[in-house]
C-alpha cells in the first residue's frame, strides 16, 4: 500500500478553502486504497507539501528536507496555492520560502496557470516537472438546483470569504452595500469572516459554518460576487459555481478570470459593475448554463492528483 504524508492536518469546521481541500484530499486517497498520514513516520513514499512554514501546524519545508536526506526513495510534490500580492503583509517570507522549498520538490503543481506565470517571473525554472490543476470542490454540498429560475424582481447575490484580509474585495463589498440599500429589487448576502473596515448597513451578514450548509446558503442565492484580487486560484468561486450561480468577477481577480469567464462576465471598476450585474441577470439562463459542473469537482481534480503520484513512484 503506497504511504503519503500530508504536511498539514485536517480541519472539520468552518476554515479556508486549502484546509478544506486538504480534509477532502485526503478522504478521497483513503477510499482509493492508499494510507494516510500526517507526521514524518517511516517508510513513506510520497510527501505532500501543502505549506512550506514552520508555524502551518504540520512538519516544514525543513524538516521534510531532512527527511528525504535518509530516505532518498521518498518523492516530495509541493502544491503551490498563494503568492506574495494577495497578502502583502506576508510578502517578506511568501515568495523567498515557496521557491526555496522547491528545490527539495520532485513534482511541482500549481494550482493555476496564472499563479505559474507568477512564479516563472519570480524565478521557478519551467523546465522542472510541474503541472497545473484547477481546484475542484466536494460535489456532496456544492450542487446546483437547476429547477430554481431568477426573480429579476428579487435578485439575490452572495459572497462568502473566510479570510478577513481586505485584498478578498471589500471596497467592492462596501459599495455592494450602499448600491443594494438603494434598491428594491437586488439583496446583498456576506457569509464568513470580514475585514474590521467593513460596516455594512443594508447587507445580510451569516457567521462562517461548513461543509453542506455553505452549499445550502449558496444555492438560496441567483449571482456569485467575487472582488477579490490576485488569487492564485481560490476555492470560494468554484464552490458557488458548482452550486449553479453565475459569478460577477474583478479583472484583477489572478487566476479567478481563467476560471470564470466560461460561467461569469468581468468587471474593472465599481462604476462598471452595475454593467456586468446587469448582463448577468440579462442572460441569466446563457451564462449558467455554461457552468461545467465536471470540471468543477473535486473528483476530477483528485484524479489528476493521483495521475501525478501515479507517475512520480513508477
């Protein structure tokens, strides 16, 4: 039975969506036959590296290092899912740390093509082995109720963050509130953690919660609002797509337009998403019925996990 470390542990509550990913991650490689684990035990064949610090509550970039000095069959596949312009305040270790623990990596996947890209620019030789596979989500709680038609009378959007940092779009959000406070016919829902200079007034605001309960708030909802910048792909998105809504997405989102823009229409300022939400609802039933529920699940991209530590053992 092939052994893979994961270097972070699962969390079952209401968490960001790389802890999610791994929670799911890893119930998926234990139905398909392989033994998990989440310490640096012996005989492993395959270590993912989720996060390369000392302080993510797992082993470190390091450590693993160290191990694979007395354990040379050992192959390490780093999963690259951050940069350094989406939390700037973390910019002095972001960048230096990724691409220095990459040199200790047998297989590099990123979690997009843009946040590739990024990294190209910033150093990482494209000649080594690396793949890029777009997050999927759990298709169990985020599935769309295509019987459900828009009110164009009571329009309902949504977000749902659970980082409070102020790069996840809430200038957007603040205007959203105001804008929405002056209508009758479009609502404003926030679900998760927020930013302290976000005070809304006329928003619905839901504490964070987890798993089928997100999809259930998600699907009582018609259009997915996404302001959020330079993601290095994101799992908020998907799992609203994948719940059958259309997603009103900022250019400058990193890698969520190379994701959207099949099932979403692209805004630059606050004074064009007025715009953009209008074409949406215009086109409602066009833009939705684009959504490749496939695609966005996180069985295919398992699948294309597995194919990876498939070909790095052989």
């Amino acid at each position: 039975m092939t052994k893979i470390m994961l270097n972070r542990p699962i969390k079952r509550e209401a968490w960001g969506g790389g802890s999610h990913f791994i929670t799911c991650f890893s119930e998926y490689l234990s139905k398909n036959g392989y033994d998990v684990v989440f310490s640096l035990e012996p005989n492993i064949d395959v270590i993912f590296m989720f996060d390369p610090r000392p302080s993510s509550g797992g082993d470190c970039a390091n450590s693993i290092y160290q191990y694979k000095q007395s354990n040379t069959n050992t192959k390490i596949i780093q999963r690259i899912n951050d940069t350094d312009v989406a939390r700037p305040l973390d910019k002095p270790w972001r960048v230096d740390m990724l691409l220095q623990s990459n040199v200790i990596a047998d297989h590099t996947i990123f979690i997009s093509s843009w946040v590739k890209n990024h990294y190209i620019e910033k150093g990482f030789n494209p000649q080594k082995s690396n793949t890029v596979i777009i997050n999927g989500c759990n298709s169990k709680w985020y599935f769309p109720d295509l019987n459900r038609d828009i009110d164009k009378k009571n329009v309902r959007l949504i977000t749902h963050h659970w980082s409070d940092n102020f790069m996840k779009g809430f200038d957007i959000y603040n205007f959203l509130d105001e804008y929405t406070g002056k209508r009758d016919d479009i609502s404003f829902t926030y679900l998760g953690r927020y930013n302290k200079d976000y005070r809304p007034k006329n928003t619905r605001l839901i504490d964070p919660t987890y798993g089928r309960e997100v999809g259930d708030i998600l699907r009582s909802h018609d259009i997915y609002v996404t302001a959020a910048r330079y993601e290095a792909c994101g799992m908020h998105h998907v799992e609203a797509a994948s719940c059958g809504l259309p997603v009103l997405y900022h250019k400058d989102g990193g890698a969520i337009p190379e994701i959207c823009r099949s099932h979403g229409v692209e805004f630059s300022t606050i004074s064009g998403l007025n715009q953009a939400l209008q074409e949406i609802i215009e086109n409602y039933d066009d833009v939705r019925g684009r959504i490749d529920y496939k695609f966005l699940s996180s069985e295919r991209c398992f699948k294309e996990y597995e194919d990876v530590i498939k070909r790095i053992i052989d």
